[in-house]
C-alpha cells in the first residue's frame, strides 16, 4: 500500500531549504523532526532525501537508527551508521572488520589531508564508538571521561572530512531512546564539524521532556513539529490509499474523524478492514462487502493488536518472536524460536500485509534482515507475547547473538545483556524457569558475566547511570562472596569513572572486605588496594571533603606490604612521593620524611620507565619537581621539569594531555622565567582543552593571560579576557584557583592601562576565600594594588602569607612579590627591611621575585640618600626584568633608577620608561612619568 504524501509539503521544502543553508553557508545545520508515534516522522525524512539526492546527487547520506533499547545501547545508532558506510557485517571477523573500517577511514580522512597521527586517532575513537576492538587502542586504557572527550573530538573530525568532499545529511533516527551519551554526540556534531552538513533527527515528545536543552539556543537549527493532518488532509490521504475508489461517505467520514491526523492509523485501520474481508480490490478498485463494523478500533494501538490478533497462528508466531529480536530482525533466530520449517512464507504473509519489510542489505552476512513496519507494530507484537515465553526467547535471543559475535562480542555486549536481563529480571520471569532449575542456573551463569561485561562497556563510553544500573542487577544475580567482590568493584569502577570518590571508595573497601578470608585472590586485594589510593591520592577533587593524607599513607602501605608486581608497585610508590603536593594537613604529611618520599617518586620513575608506562612517569617526575621545589631545590625541580615536557606529547587522554601541558607552562614561566617556552606550552594546551570542557579552557586561558601580561602583550589581554570570562561563567568550580585567577590577572592589566571601573567590576566577580588564601588571594592583591589601594593589597600579603602555603609545582606564592611591591608602594621602609630576608629565602621559587627584592633593597638605600649603594641594585634589577621580557616592571624600574642618577642622566632613562608605558598603553603611568619630567625639569 504505497501511497504519495500528503500534508508534508512545507516541512520537506524547510528541510531542503536549511540543507541549501547548510551549503552556501559551508557549515552545519540541524533539524529536529517531533512528533507523536505514527504521525510520518520517517515517511518525511525519506521524502526528503529523495528530493536530496535527486537535486544534489553528490550528497553523502548517513543513517543510524536507536533501538527501543537504546538507553542500554550507549551509541548503537553510530556503530549502525559505521557499519554500513565500511561494509562490516555484524558476523565479520575482527580483523576483517578492523581492516574494512581502516581502510574507510583513511579513504575519507585523506579529502582533508590529515596526518597519519590523525587518521590513527579518529580510527581509535570510532571503533571503540562501535565496540569494534583494537589492540593496542589507547582510549581502552584511559578514564570514561577522557575517553568520551575523544570521541566528541573525533566524530565531528570524520564527519568534517566527508563534508570537505561534498554535502552531507547524517541522519539518527528515534532519539528518543537515544542515551544521553549519544545525544550529546549529535550536539557536539553540530557545534565542532564544519563543512556543508545537515543533521537530520526525529523523535518523539519525549525527547523534549528527557532533554529539554537539545537544539535549543543554537544558530542554524529548525524545530519541525509535525502536527496532524487537517481533516482535508486525511481525506486526500484517504483517496490516495484507496486509488480514488467510491466508499459509503458515513465510511470515510468514520476513518478520517478515528484516524485524527495520524497518517499510520489511518492506513492500519484501512489495512484492518482488508484483512477481514470488508474491503476487498475488484480490478483496480476498492469495493465494501460484508458488514462493517459498528465501531472503529479507538487508537493506533487496538487496530494494530486486532491486525496481529487476527493473523494465522503460524504468522502471529513469526511476527511476536521476530519482535524479541527488536524493529530489524533475521530470520535464522525467529525459524530456531518458532521450529517452524516453513518460516519463510510466514515472513512473506506478513511482508504482504505491510506489517514487516524486506531489507534490501543485510548487517548478516547470507542472512535476510528484515524490519517492522513501525517501531508501534514490534512494540504490540511484543506486548501479546505471553511473558514466560518471553523469558525463555530472551534467552535464546542472546545465546544466538553471543554466537554470531565471535571475537566481536563487545559489539554486542550491552544488547546480549538486555536480553539476558529481560530473560531473568524481567516481569514474571521467575515462572518462566521453575520447571527447569538446571537450565535457570546456566543461564545465571552466563547472564553475570553478561551484565558484568555489558556495564563495563558502558562505563567505557561514559554511560556511567546505565553502567550503574547494569553492575545493579549483576549483584541481584551473584552468589558468593567472589562473584560479589567483582561486582562491588565494578560499581567503584562506574563511580569513579563519573569522579564520584564518596561511592567510589566505599564499594572497593566493600570488596576487599568479601575477598578478606580468601588468600588466594591477594592480586586482587592489591589491585583494590591501589584503585582506592589513586582516588584518594590523585583524584580527591571527586570528594566532598579532601580524604587525609594518613588515609591515602595507610593504602600505600597495605598495598606495597601485600607484594605488589612491579605495576602496581610504581603506582603506589609514585603516589607515595605525589602525597607531598596534593592537598593536605601539612603536618599530616610531613610524618614521612621528604627524603622517602623522594626515594619512592626516583623508584616509580624507574619503574614506569622500564615498563613503558608513560602516565606512570608523568605523575613520579611531576611529583619529584614538587618535592624539589618544596626542598628549595629550583634547578632540580626544573630538570625533573624538562623531563616530564619530553614526555607529555605521549600521554594519551587529551584532558590529561592538556592539564599536563598547562603545569609545565607554569613552571617554565614561574620558575625559570622562561615566559616565550611556557606561553608555547599554555597555547598547545589552549588547543587541546578548546575541545574539552570550560574548566579545562579557563586553565589554559589562566596561563596565556598570566604569560602575556607578564611580556608586556596587553594587547592580547582583551580577547583572553573575554574568553575566560565566557568560561567563568559556565563553570561551577570556584574552588580551582586558576577558574579565579584568570580574571583577576586581567583586573589588574586593566587598571594598570587607566580603567579602574572595568578593573574593580571585573575583581568583584571572583569569589575570595579567606578560611585558605592562597593563588586567587594573592592576584587579587595585585588588582588592588594596580587600582591604587596599597594597603588593601599589603593587607591580603598579610593573610595570604600567613596561611603558610607548602611550595610545590602549583600556585607559586606570588604573595611574597605582592607584599614586596606593596611595600614599596607604602615606602614603609621598616616593614620592608623586615620582610626582604623572609623574601630573600624562596628567592628562586618565582622568577620575578629576585629582581622586585633587589629593586626593593635599591629603594631602601635611595630611601636613606645613598644613591651610590641603591643605583647597582636598582640596575641588577632593571637588567633582570629585561631578560625576562617584563617591559611594565622596568618601566617601573627605570622610574626609581632616575632618582638615584644625576639630574643630567635622567633623561635618556624616563624616555625610555614613557616610551615602554606608551607601548603598552599604560595611560596613568605614563602621564606620571610625563609629570615627573616636567616637575624635574627634565
């Protein structure tokens, strides 16, 4: 019953129409298709398509589908879209299937004339979007989250790439039971591809309620919401399908007013009366014989469980098995679960009545797919299956599709566990298995190693709630303390991968306690071990209070008293030495001596490098240069530096990656001074985390503004300002001291430019925390002082100063330079003196605190009138800020070296610190400096 549309003319000209924008614009677009279950969602997308490819016949078309089970299947409907664009059978082997994926990647990716290095990352990241497995592929080995902001990275690079050929509609239908996961992918599509692109999606109301936020505020996206048909609408429809034919008019006014717009319903109802005989075809016409029913079937739903009712027991029996499989279905598993060997013309009865379709592909290799009409006839099929059968096709299903998976069962893993589950958790799924204890208990078996795997794949593409619920039901299925420990492990896996520590920790000590009277799984308890000092050690962030350094100490000495492989040996050892810089009671950590600590990051190091393990030695090298640093050992702490920048390229978590890049660039520029190297660092930092999240880019922005203000490039300041700014205000961690300090840095550039307003509004959006000053505290003095209030400022030295901050790689203690300077500012000579030793001690730990001590100390001796002792200091000084390339702070400098020269010298030496004001547009200063010629008669 093939029929024209109807009542869709406008909303297929709308598509064409941002498909055309998309074109000319060269850049995405999206369009959300809404509408009801029935109301010609997909008939529409199909249309328009045609109209495409008839138009542009170059156009790429993309297609992936949600299954009703999509919520469980975190990115089915990519892996569908990849499947079919390489070829790949779902019974393929691995390596046939690795290889046709390569090949279409590399095919596509070189359009664009990417790097090998690219094409190896996009071919990692889709296979793993598709469970297809590699060996060797990194995102196997790095954090959920990190993982998925690869792929968020990846996608929108391959889609790019097929758009740099040619226009491209992708196409995801039924996002509705899509997972959140997958959403999001289609939202990061649309912002990160460029090229003319179309994404095409439909859904039902549902979707609104589930993610309210999809496409909404976005430039280029259209909301088609498919009403119902008019009542002239249906009419014609009603013509269409019944080829002009004269029905009685009490009829077609009954059809049309019961179908209300729905184009499905009406054609079931139709499709309903032909199958009873009350409307049957006499040549090419439709005629009414019999008697018609008194009423109507008063929903979609009824037609369709009265059509399925009515079929012979044969085909009812296809058609309810065939829809355990789901919407697409093969033949060979409904012929093992129906017996019958003449499945064949079942299908085709059913393909006749319009309730199945022929696939003209199949994802089987020399198996015919076929595919229900409409999601709404499996969904009834479904329904009137008895549930003990149910149970018992459940498990069938699985066991059939384990089979075909061979060495791709990742592939297939979260569908195999939704059968399983069904097959055993479902609604009555008990009845189904109390004659049959024996095949129950397999089945158990098998279905925990099922939902055990299911929930780590998920975990893997950051489906964390579903993974959860996976691991949930796995517990409900073990039956001893071991298969318990493996499931509250992975339910500290699920939490830790959502960085959640305060579950994290209590479901692996939860483990380690049912493990605790076997000896035989002391690997086991080690590798528990060692999850819960990486959490409490590394990732305390995920707590809601910081766990005590005792608590992280305790787990490194069980696990290294437990004897530990080398692996696990260097993590705990690394742990050991990085304990000296995450946050802590300082006393807590101090118990151990620092040389231990030392001694353990040099052993960590050791090993990570023997073993290859790059992470490994990133984290003991990054923890020895804290320890360095907190022993006052800055030109170690820079070769420990050097060390880990050799190794960061081969990090493999872009967010790792970037963070990794952002800490050596604050070391390059805090340290050693080296302002040009760290800027280089933050910028390639800048570049990675602009593909992450907002706190990852207020880190690099943090750094780009800290390095630019610092050489004098105010010009740039603006725009990283506003960057900053943007992200600021989309982050909700103000307890990051580089989220706070970004702007504060600015405030003071600003202030220092003359716009004291902009300067104190921008400083009045950072939340101070005066219970812990530290970084944020300090920068926050220095806009005060830029602003003019220097005692202000000396008073937040004061409090920053006394929190007694431990020096280690992170937030270098700028408030010893920001007392200094405030000091000055006051000419409180004797607060100065009595400050500069207690400088003068942690002289190396910031590159500029060296020179504003020796400026400081030349003011103290110009301050007494003696010029001959403060003009060598105050020219060490001048000389040091030029090789750092610190135009502001010799300027500055070069102001109070003119006081301590003759009246005849002075001159040359005020130019040139007006024409360095000048330069940076430093108004307020350089009119001083233009006042201070006049009154001095220079």
């Amino acid at each position: 019953m093939q029929v024209a549309m109807v009542g869709r003319e406008q909303e297929v000209e709308s598509l064409a129409s941002l498909f055309h924008e998309a074109m000319d614009a060269k850049s995405p677009r999206l369009a959300l298709i809404s509408g009801p279950a029935g109301i010609g969602k997909s008939r529409l997308v199909r249309e328009f398509l045609n109209l495409a490819s008839a138009r542009h016949p170059d156009t790429t078309i993309l297609q992936g589908r949600c299954p009703s089970a999509g919520e469980g299947l975190t990115y089915w409907a990519l892996g569908e879209l990849l499947r079919r664009e390489c070829q790949i059978s779902l019974d393929d082997p691995a390596a046939e299937a690795r290889e046709r994926l390569r090949q279409k990647v590399e095919a596509v990716m070189r359009r664009m004339s990417a790097d090998q290095a690219t094409i190896d990352h996009t071919v990692f990241a889709l296979a793993f979007t598709a469970g297809i497995t590699i060996p060797g592929n990194p995102l196997d080995n790095i954090r959920p989250s990190a993982a998925q902001l690869e792929l968020s990275m990846a996608w929108p690079r391959f889609i790019s790439a097929y758009a740099a050929a040619g226009p491209v509609i992708i196409v995801l239908e039924d996002l509705h039971w899509a997972s959140d996961r997958l959403v999001e992918m289609a939202e990061r599509l649309l912002a990160r591809s460029t090229g003319p692109l179309l994404l095409v999606t439909t859904a039902r109301p549902e979707l609104r309620t589930a993610h309210p936020e999809f496409g909404e505020g976005g430039e280029g996206v259209a909301m088609l919401a498919l009403r119902a048909l008019t009542t002239q609408q249906s009419t014609t429809l009603l013509g269409e399908i019944l080829e002009g034919s004269e029905v009685p008019e009490t009829l077609r006014r009954d059809l049309v007013a019961t179908a209300d717009g729905n184009p499905l319903f009406l054609e079931e109802i139709i499709r309903r009366l032909v199958d009873g005989g009350m409307l049957v075809r006499q040549g090419s016409d439709w005629r009414v014989t019999g008697t018609l029913p008194a009423t109507l079937p008063d929903s979609v739903l009824a037609v369709l469980g009265a059509r399925i009712d009515a079929l012979a027991p044969a085909h009812k029996r296809a058609l309810q098995e065939a829809a355990v499989i789901g919407r697409v279905f093969w033949e060979e598993p409904v012929r093992r679960a129906t017996a019958d060997a003449d499945l064949m013309s079942s299908l085709l009865a059913l393909e006749a009545k319009g309730l199945v379709s022929v696939h003209p592909t199949s994802a089987i290799a020399g198996e015919l797919e076929f595919i229900f009409k409409h999601a709404l006839v499996r969904d009834v099929a479904y329904a009137s299956l008895p549930r003990i059968r149910r149970a018992r096709a459940h498990a069938e299903a699985a066991g059939w599709l384990e089979q075909i998976a061979g060495d791709r069962s990742e592939e297939l893993t979260e569908l195999i566990a939704q059968h399983y589950r069904t097959a055993l958790l479902g609604e009555d799924a008990d009845l189904a298995w109390t004659d049959d204890p024996n095949a129950r208990a397999a089945l158990r078996t098998r279905a925990f190693a099922a939902l055990l795997a299911a929930g780590a794949v998920a975990r893997k593409r950051f489906a964390i709630a579903q993974a959860l619920e996976l691991h949930q039901d796995a517990l409900r299925l073990s039956l001893n303390d071991v298969e318990r420990a493996r499931v509250l492990e992975a339910i500290g896996d699920d939490h830790e991968g959502a960085f959640h520590g305060d579950d994290a920790v209590p479901a692996w000590e939860g483990a380690l306690a049912a493990l605790e009277q076997s000896p035989e799984t002391r690997m086991d308890r080690i590798r528990l071990i060692v999850k819960c000092a990486k959490m409490t050690c590394i990732r305390w962030g995920g707590f809601k209070v910081v766990p005590p350094t005792r608590q992280v100490d305790d787990y490194i000495d069980a696990g290294l008293s437990a004897g530990p492989e080398a692996r696990d040996r260097g993590w705990l050892l690394a742990m050991r030495a990085y304990c000296n810089t995450r946050k802590g009671d300082p006393q807590e950590i101090d118990v151990m001596p620092i040389v231990e600590r030392t001694r353990a990051g040099n052993e960590a190091a050791r090993i990570g490098q023997e073993l290859g393990d790059v992470d490994l030695q990133v984290l003991a090298t990054r923890a020895l240069s804290g320890l360095a640093i907190t022993q006052g050992a800055y030109a170690r702490a820079m070769e420990f530096t050097r060390r880990e920048a050799a190794l960061v390229d081969r990090v493999a978590a872009g967010r790792d990656r970037a963070l990794g890049l952002f800490w050596l660039a604050l070391r390059y520029m805090d340290i050693d001074g080296r302002y040009e190297e760290g800027l280089d660092l933050a910028e390639r930092s800048h570049q990675l985390a602009r593909q992450l999240a907002p706190h990852d880019v207020l880190h690099s922005t943090h750094a780009l503004l800290y390095g630019n203000s610092s050489l004098g490039r105010w010009q740039l300041i603006d725009a990283l300002h506003k960057e900053h700014l943007e992200n600021f205000q989309k982050d909700k961690d103000m307890s990051c001291p580089y989220v706070r300090g970004g702007l504060l840095i600015s405030s003071a550039v600003l202030a220092h430019r003359g716009d004291l307003a902009r300067a104190r509004e921008t400083a009045a959006l950072v939340p101070m925390n005066w219970e812990k000053p530290a970084l944020p505290e300090a920068l926050h003095g220095f806009a005060l002082l830029a602003c003019g209030d220097a005692a202000a400022a000396r008073q937040e030295a004061e409090q920053v100063l006394g929190a007694k901050r431990r020096l280690t790689y992170e937030e270098a203690p700028l408030e010893a330079v920001l007392m200094v300077d405030a000091l000055v500012a006051l000419h409180d000579a004797e607060e100065l003196r009595a400050f500069l030793p207690q400088a003068e001690r942690i002289r190396q730990a910031v590159a500029v605190l060296g020179p504003a001590i020796d400026r400081a100390t030349g003011l103290l001796h110009l301050w007494e009138g003696d010029t001959t002792a403060a003009r060598p200091l105050l020219e060490r000084a001048l000389a040091e800020y030029e090789r750092l390339g610190n135009p502001f702070e010799a300027a500055r400098t070069r102001e109070y070296l003119a006081e301590a020269l003759p009246i005849d010298e002075r001159a040359p030496v005020l130019d040139a610190a007006l024409g360095q004001y000048e330069q940076l547009g430093a108004t307020p200063h350089a009119e001083r400096v233009r006042a201070a010629k006049v009154a001095g008669g220079v």
